[in-house]
C-alpha cells in the first residue's frame, strides 16, 4: 500500500506531539499535585501554629477545656482538629462527642505525634480508620500556663485534594485534546506545505519517466527542495536537448534504412535479431514480430545462419552469394559485418541484395546470344552449303535438284528475314520507339482477319478455328489495329504449332469493367508449370527441337507482351499439360 509522504509526515508531528503532550499531562499533574499537597500542609501548619497559641492560653485543664476548643476551631477552619495530651491520651476531637473520646486508642506511637513532641513539626498522609479515609496530619507541641504539655493536631481528608486533582486532570485532559486537534490540523497544513515540492517533483518525474522531457519544476523556496528542485530542472533540461538529438539521430537512421532497397538486419552476440528495416521483412515475407526471436527461427534459411554464425566465431567481415526459398528462389548477395565495442562483441550487421533479377537477366543475356547466334548460324550455314554446291556442281546438277537446292536457300533466306525483322521489332518496342495510333476496334473484325491469314495453315494441320458467339456482344476495345492484328496472328499462330491434328483454337471474348478480356484457347499440348513463368521471354521455348522444326523464331510471345503492354494491358497464360493452354489478353474499353 503506497502511503503519501504527507501523511508520513503528519503522523511523525502527531506522534511527537501526543508523545510531549503525554509527558507534559504527566510532570503537570505530578507537579501541580505536589504543589496543591505543599500548600495544604502549609495552610494546616500555619493554622495548627495560631490553634496551638490559642490552647496555649486557653487551655486551663486538659481534660476540661480541650474538647471546647477542638470543635470551635474545627467548624471555624472546616478541618478535624485534635488535642493531644503529653501521654498520647486524645483530650479533644471536633468530630466526636465527649462520651466517645475515652474510646479512642492512645495516640502516643502516631507518626505525626512522635515527629511533634520530638522535632516541633509532625507531618504525615495515611488511612484513618475512625473516618475511614485518607488523611493529612500535621502536628504541633504546645505547653498550657499551667505547664500542661500537649499537641495540637490539624487532619484534613485528602478527598478534598483528590477531587481538585480530578478536576485539574479533567482540565489538563481538555487542554491536551484540544491541543492535539489544533496540533492534527497544523500537522496537516504543515505536512501539506511541506510535501507540495516534494509532490511536484514526483510528478515531474513520472512526467519523465513517460517522455514530457518539457516539463518543470516550480522552484518556490530557497532551502534545499527548491535547489534539488533547480537541479531537477536543469537536468531534465540536459535529457531534453539529449534526447531531441537521439531522437532526431534515430528518424534519420530509421528513414535511412525504410528507404533502402536492401535488406538489413543487426543482431545481438547470441544471434537474436535485434532490428530489420522492411525491405529484409519484404524479401523474406515476415510480419513485425520478429525483434528478441534467432536469425534461423525467423528465416528457416541454414546458408544464413552459418554466415551469421562465421561471423561472430570468426569477427571478419564475409561477403557470401547464396540461394534461399522465400517461397521460390531467391539469390542474395549478403555482406555481413561484426559489431564490436572495446573489444566485446555486441552482434552482426548484414546487408541483403536482392540479385534475382541480376542473375535472371543474366541468364537471359546469355540464352539470347546463344538463341540468336544458333538462329542466325542455322539457316546462314544452310544457304551457305546448298550455295557452295551449287557453285561446285552447277553443271553436274539436274535442273530439278538445282529449283531444289534454290528453293531450300530461299526458304531459309525468308527465315532468317523473319528472325531480324522480330529482333528489330521487339527492339523497337523495348526501347519504347514504338508508335500506336489506339482508336475503337471490333475485336470480332480483328479475328476474323486472323483467321483469314492463318485458314489455311490450319486447315493443311486438320485444326478447327472457332470464333465464340461472345465475339459479337462485347463493345469495341482502343487498341491500334495493327498491332492488335499482330498479337491474334501470333497468338493463334503459337496455337497451331503445339495443337495436334483433330484439334481446335477458340476465341472468345467477355467485358469486365472498364476492360475486355480476349481468351485464346487451344487444345494442345500445354505448358508445364516450371517453364510458365518464363513463356514471354525471348527464345524461350518450351520444346526447344519442335519449335525449330517448326519454324518458329521464339520472339512471337515476347512481341505479344510488348504490344499488349504498350496499350496499358496485360497478358497472361494458363495451362494444364495435355489439355491444352488459354492466353488471356486484357484491354481497355474504347
């Protein structure tokens, strides 16, 4: 239970209060009681002296005269008076009768009596059980004109006295609870004036200690909380200018690292991840919970838990390539770096380049220069060596092999103007040269001039061109007309390649939106999955024999995403293998 220090410090004043209170009602009333007693006696011995003048010349016979004078001087001073004679034996009492006197017992071995007839003065408290009280006894010797010796002796109950005590005890009692009221509401002023700049100082701190480095403490005096109070200040004040600073030195590292296009990570001595910036959480598809938890938890990548790990055993910095599955093939180059202090090791740095492209490009580069030199070298050798036989054996040739042998060449020159007029198109459309002139376009018109073109290629292969009745209901797209002739004619003319005889392309066509979406499908022999992926690609084929023995170039599909893309659209393929394939090509409404 959190107890404020307010009321720590009301309780400390109460408590010393109650406690000098406490002490005060005791010596007070011991003192005032002693004193009260003091004074008492006094006035008995001062009253006992004027009574024992008075027996001194009064007093003829003891017996005689005594008890007269004890009960006058009793109702005179309102106290028991007693005369004694020399012997002890009680002469006279202001409380009893004479008939009673001879009852009483000698009075010779009483205290007061004693300390009378010896010192002059007898003083003495006790029990008297004639009265049945307490009682103060003071005594005095007196001497009668006849030589009679005897002692006077004052008593008075000391109820009286207890009384006045009771009363002055109530009245010391009042005084000290009222005290203590007045004591708890000055304690509690006194505790609160005290606390408040203990009170604000907490509370700037808890103001801290949540970030408001702008907060100050109100410095109201001159004595030590205002100067811890100044201090405070001046140190929230350092923190504030420290903390702008960190914080600024961290926006920028922050904005440094979410700008980056590589992937970095830092890592503890244990190989906990401690920071990655998004683009490493984007290349391994990772949510945000990833901070405190191990490099290989995270990742499930050994390459690069062994790099880490090479790190930290061997502190040298390692640039490594490496592949990981993230959920297809990744190649990274990773660059990794030990984080040290005064010689301790704190962690790892790594940077991740993503190189997939890179690697993919190059291994296009590379099947392009061999697609092309083979493509170029195949059909050059042929006319090449159907040329040199003709030259070496014109005349030993019949006029048949001779239209033969021309024939081949001419084929073959044809072929190779194709390849190049393919590679200076689909070069024209990369470096974005290409000139379209988009206007409205039936796409109903546009195959029907495909399939004039392509008719009879099919025909001699025994394939079936379908037309879909969807044709006629879907609205005009804004495409240039040649180009998207070009696009049909090589969509269909692919399809004819790979469909066996008995089989049949259909296109249909269907309005989504704001787009129409144009299917060509064909019932051949499909595309397996692994090579989907790479079907736009130039040269790519998928059967690398049939498509030559076919004639084919392998930049057909390659044109037809350029064009389609070229027009904002998109195209895409389906396949299943041996069923057959569906080209779906996307463009905006006219």
């Amino acid at each position: 239970m959190k107890i404020k220090i307010q009321w720590k410090l009301m309780v400390s004043y109460l408590t010393l209060i109650l406690l000098t209170g406490a002490v005060l009602y005791g010596y007070l009333s011991r003192t005032l009681e002693r004193h009260l007693l003091d004074e008492v006696r006094e006035n008995l011995l001062n009253e006992a002296k004027l009574v024992s003048i008075m027996c001194a010349k009064e007093i003829g016979d003891m017996r005689r005269d005594a008890p007269a004078i004890a009960r006058t001087v009793g109702r005179e001073i309102k106290a028991r008076v007693t005369i004694i004679a020399a012997d002890g034996a009680v002469a006279g009492d202001s409380e009893l009768r004479d008939s009673d006197l001879r009852t009483l017992e000698n009075h010779a071995a009483r205290p007061e009596f004693l300390q009378a007839m010896k010192n002059g003065i007898g003083v003495s408290t006790r029990f008297s059980s004639t009265l049945g009280t307490n009682m103060l006894y003071v005594a005095l010797p007196f001497r009668t004109a006849t030589a009679q010796a005897g002692v006077i002796r004052m008593a008075l109950p000391l109820s009286r006295l207890e009384s006045a005590m009771a009363s002055l005890r109530t009245f010391l009692g009042a005084a000290l609870f009222l005290a203590v009221v007045c004591s708890l509401f000055l304690s509690y002023i006194i505790a609160h004036l005290t606390s408040r700049p203990l009170r604000n100082m907490a509370s700037a701190a808890a103001l801290i200690g949540r970030g408001d480095f702008g907060c100050r403490i109100p410095v109201t005096s001159r004595d030590e909380i205002g100067e811890l109070a100044a201090v405070m200040n001046e140190m929230t004040a350092k923190i504030e200018d420290q903390m702008g600073k960190i914080s600024a030195e961290k926006n920028r590292l922050d904005t440094i690292l979410r700008g980056m296009g590589e992937g970095v990570i830092v890592t503890d001595g244990t190989g906990n991840v401690t920071l990655a910036n998004p683009a490493f959480r984007s290349i391994f598809t990772l949510g945000e919970d990833i901070e405190g938890r191990s490099l290989i938890e995270i990742t499930r990548q050994p390459a690069m838990n062994n790099a880490l790990q090479k790190v930290l055993d061997s502190r040298e910095e390692i640039v490594e390539e490496m592949a990981v599955m993230v959920p297809y093939e990744k190649h990274m180059l990773t660059h990794w770096v030990p984080l040290g202090e005064q010689g301790e090791l704190l962690g790892a740095v790594a940077v991740f380049h993503d190189i997939t492209d890179l690697k993919r490009l190059e291994n296009i580069r590379k099947d392009f220069v061999a697609n092309v030199s083979h493509e170029l070298r195949t059909p050059v050798s042929v006319i090449k060596g159907f040329a040199e036989t003709i030259i070496k054996e014109g005349e030993a040739l019949s006029p048949e092999k001779k239209l033969q042998f021309i024939g081949i060449i001419h084929n073959h020159a044809e072929r190779l103007a194709n390849l190049i007029s393919d590679l200076l198109t689909l070069s024209r459309m990369e470096s974005g040269v290409m000139e379209l002139e988009p206007l409205p376009v039936s796409i109903e018109n546009a195959v029907t001039r495909a399939f004039r073109l392509l008719e009879a290629k099919a025909i001699a292969k025994g394939i079936t061109l379908v037309a879909s009745s969807s044709l006629q209901d879907t609205p005009p797209i804004l495409a240039d007309s040649s180009k998207l002739d070009q696009v049909l004619i090589n969509l269909l003319d692919n399809g004819i390649k790979f469909t066996p005889a008995g089989g049949s392309i259909t296109v249909s066509a269907a309005s989504h939106g704001d787009q129409v979406r144009i299917d060509v499908t064909d019932t051949g022999v499909g595309i397996p999955p692994q090579d989907i992926p790479r079907i736009f690609e130039r040269f790519y084929r998928v059967d690398t024999a049939r498509s030559r023995e076919m004639g084919g170039t392998g930049l057909g599909l390659s044109i037809v995403k350029h064009i389609v893309q070229a027009h904002g659209g998109t195209v895409s393929v389906e396949s299943t293998p041996g069923k057959g394939s569906t080209f779906s090509v996307t463009l905006k409404k006219a």
